[in-house]
C-alpha cells in the first residue's frame, strides 16, 4: 500500500474548531489500483465489452447476483472494519512513541 501514496498529513485543528483533534488525509495514486488505468497486457489487445440481457435472465440468475452482491457487501464491510482497526492501532502506536 505504500508504494501508492504520494502524500499524507495530520493537520490540527485547533484553529479552525477549537479541538484537540486532528485531521488525516492521504493522497493517492490510483491509477495501480483500478482497472480501467491498467496498461494492456498484449499489444493490439482490443478493449471487450460486456452486454447484459436483462430481459433474457432468469429467476435463478437474478439470485445468484443478488448472493455475488450480498458477498460484494459483506466483504466491503469486513475489510472497512479491519482498516478501521490496522489504522486505530497504528494511530495507537504512534502516540506511545511521543
């Protein structure tokens, strides 16, 4: 993850709302993240595109989107959740060495 930020800072805010807390910000380059920034693979490698049927699916495909996207979601959340906890932990480890 480090190799795609390009800059970060905790900016107090005692100025601005009269607290003791802090702001994080990170900035980052995406464009090795998502997909549609990747280079092609192969030279020439034509870019696909993919046509969904709406009218063509049936019942048993409508619930097996509706399981890929419930497993989407849920995977979202356990992933936002243990970020959550790497980042409380490392703000953790960053007040006891001050």
């Amino acid at each position: 993850m480090k190799r795609f930020i390009l800059d970060s800072n905790i900016e107090g805010m005692e100025m601005i709302t009269d607290s003791d807390h802090g702001i994080v910000w990170i900035q980052l380059d995406s464009s090795g993240i998502l997909e549609k920034n990747k280079q092609r693979s192969r030279k020439g490698q034509k870019e696909t595109r993919r046509l969904y049927l709406y009218h063509k699916a049936t019942e048993e495909n409508w619930n097996e989107y509706s399981q890929e996207v419930e497993k989407v979601i849920r995977n979202a959340a356990k992933r936002k959740k243990k970020n959550r906890y790497k980042a409380e932990k490392e703000l953790e480890l960053g007040n006891d060495e001050e």
